[in-house]
C-alpha cells in the first residue's frame, strides 16, 4: 500500500471498522475523534522546546480560527500573498514581508531572489548557475545544519574567519553573504560589522534567525541593523503553523523571492507550498505574537522552571540550575546535573524512562546534563514533569 492509497483508505468507512476492530474509538460525525490513538501514535508532554521532530509549538486557539476561516473559502492565491505579506511588514517594521513554507524555504528563497532578481529565465534555470555568480561567503564558525537549503541553489560556500579573510574572499562571483544569528559570539565578525561589509562591497546579506523570538524585537531589530534578508519559523515562538515561516527584507528582494517561488511553476521554490491556510494563520499568530504581554509570560516561564528546579534539586546529589539560551530558545530552562560516573545513573536513561512512562515526557540530554525546556508545556503540566523528574531521579539515584 503506497502512501496515497494508505489515507484514502484511511478516510474510508471500511477503515473506520477496522479501526474499531483494533480498538479505537468510533469515528460519529460530529464528535472529536481521536486520530492518534486510532494510528497508535503517542502523544506527549513537551518539556524539551520547539524541536521540528517534536512538532515544534501547539497553535493558540485564535490561530486555529483563522486557518478554518480560511479553508472555507476560496482566494486568488498571489492576492492574498500580496495582502498578507504587507500586513506582516508592517506588524514587523520591514520594508516587505512574505510567508514561506518555513525558515529553510525562506534561507532557500532568499538565496534564489539573490541570483536571479526577476529575471524569468535565470528563475527556470536555477540551480544551473550558468552567467550568474555563485559564491556565498559564510564565516567557519557560522556553518550550521541547514546550510542545505543555501546549497539547493547551486551555490558553493566560501569559509571566512577574520574581517581581513572576508574582504580577500570577495570577488565578482560573490553573490549573497550569509549569518547564522545562534553563533554571533562565535564568529570574529559580528552581526553589525557583517552588515557594514556586506554594504561596503554591495553585496547583500542574510540572516537566518530561525529560533530566535523571543524577545519580540528580534522581529524588527536586524533588517533595521541593515540586513537584506532575514528568516524566521514560524511555528516556534510565534506558535504559527509549524510548516510556515518568514521572510522579511527589501521590496525587490523579496519580489524576486515570491517570483522563485509556488504558486510559480518551473521555480526553484514551486514543491514549497504555502497554502491559503497557512498564511492567514501566519498573520494571526503573529499578530497575537506581537501584541502579548511578554513580561507577563516570561515571569510564567520562570514560575515553571523554579517549580522543576526545586523538585529535581531536593534529589541527594542532584543539582539543578536555571539558565535562558544567550540566543536562540531565549527562555529559562532547568538543567540537571549529578555525578553520573559514581552512581551510574546516566542522563540518556533518565530521558527515556520519562519517555517511556506515562504519561510520555520528552526532555533532552546534553552531554552529562538534562535540560528541560518550560514554554512548550500546557498550563499544569510543569507539576507533572517535576513529580515524574523526581521521581525518575530517586529511582535511578538508589
């Protein structure tokens, strides 16, 4: 059974009596059916963050409005792209705006609208760079785990490390140079200075600031610093559609990137969809986003993480610190730590016993530590998790 007949069989009465042969509940029109359980798929408390693997953020009630509005109606889709795309400009203070099929389609996107500008014929002919320049300098200590969605353009990553390295490396196939925003303080050439040099050889730069909302002002703070391109998730932080993101820059920039993009075909962009749904969901987590009392939900936050914090330190040799990410994911989280070599008590087991308890909990390891992330858990659910951590830490502690 391949994967298109599998869900049509799926939405199919015959299936459904299946279903409840295996003990699920009934489907009754009308009634909330439990499709997960129905798939045996198992859903847990999320006391990690906003991994994509984990489904990243839930969308607020608000946001579900607006995306079942939307799937009742019909529009012209590069018309409502247009409209959506100038309200989120101006809730972000950027020059223009568009919704994209997340923050590695907004890095791919705007990397294509570098290359190409409008021009139709370098649009079909991507990732063939052929007349076109096809270098992005990249400092070493900002590689990062997507540069992929750069690469889908055909263009080769240049290494720099000092301001002296990156001036050398210029040249006329130069065409975009790129920031990892998560490792500004591990780069020599800061965010500021990246942009000053990007403009003193006029060559444009971006930004990928995928993770890093909270604080708010992000949102506004480095096209004003003088980026021509910055990508956010958009289902993270905003708690948009977990398959959405931004791209906010220049007007012509962004112009060329809806133009390497669906619902244009024969684009670089075309399998990344964004549909009707999604942008308008967009714009209304994004709206909520920015006009939320942040003060007042960081001090949540931080109720959260001291109730973990203390549940996991009252453990004899446990200790448990808050601390909030310099960067991306900034929030508190709790991390855990104890001298795992004498009581052979390891941090990957405690994360999978969690996992494998009921409920399910997700939390991570890193390195000899356990880390719990605060603001993806449901009102309550802190209680839990500090109940269960303990409980697991006592267990494997004795």
């Amino acid at each position: 059974m391949n994967r298109r007949t599998f869900f049509s069989a799926l939405a199919a009465p015959p299936a459904i009596s299946l279903l409840r042969g295996a003990g699920a509940e009934a489907a009754v029109p009308g009634s909330d059916r439990d499709y997960f359980r129905e798939l045996g798929v198992r859903p847990f408390i999320n006391a990690a963050g906003t991994y994509t693997a984990m489904t990243a953020s839930l969308m607020p009630s608000e946001v579900m409005e607006a995306i079942t509005y939307a799937s009742k109606r019909y529009v012209m889709l590069d018309e409502l792209h247009d409209r959506v795309g100038e309200r989120i400009a101006m809730l972000v203070r950027a020059e223009a705006a568009m919704v994209t099929a997340g923050a590695a389609s907004a890095l791919t996107l705007g990397t294509a609208a570098v290359l190409t500008g409008t021009d139709r014929q370098k649009i079909n002919a991507l990732p063939d760079l052929t007349g076109m320049k096809s270098e992005v300098i990249i400092q070493k200590a900002h590689r990062f785990g997507y540069e992929r969605a750069i690469r889908n353009c055909g263009v080769r990553l240049v290494e720099v490390e000092t301001r002296d390295d990156l001036e050398r490396a210029v040249s006329d196939k130069t065409a975009m140079m790129i920031f990892y925003n998560n490792n500004n303080k591990e780069g020599q050439i800061r965010d500021e200075e990246f942009v000053q040099l990007g403009r003193k050889h006029s060559i444009p730069t971006m930004n990928d600031a995928a993770a890093d909302v909270p604080p708010v002002d992000n949102l506004w703070k480095y096209t004003a610093m003088g980026f021509d391109l910055v990508a956010f998730s958009g289902g993270k932080g905003i708690r948009g559609p977990q398959s959405a993101g931004l791209l906010l820059g220049t007007k012509p920039l962004i112009a060329a990137a809806r133009q390497n993009g669906s619902p244009n075909g024969n684009a670089i962009g075309r399998g990344m969809k964004v549909n009707k749904e999604e942008m308008v969901g967009m714009l209304a987590a994004l709206e909520l986003f920015v006009g939320k009392d942040h003060v007042r939900e960081g001090r949540e936050y931080d109720r959260r993480a001291e109730e973990i914090r203390k549940s996991a330190s009252a453990v004899p040799g446990v200790k448990a610190e808050i601390f909030v990410p310099e960067v991306a994911n900034h929030v508190p989280h709790v991390r855990v730590t104890w001298d795992s070599a004498s009581s052979g008590m390891k941090p990957a087991a405690v994360v999978r016993a969690l996992q494998d308890g009921e409920p399910s909990i997700a939390i991570r390891s890193e390195g000899d530590a356990l880390v719990v992330g605060v603001w993806m858990m449901q009102p309550g659910e802190e209680k839990i998790v500090a109940r269960r951590l303990r409980q697991e830490l006592e267990k494997k502690a004795s």
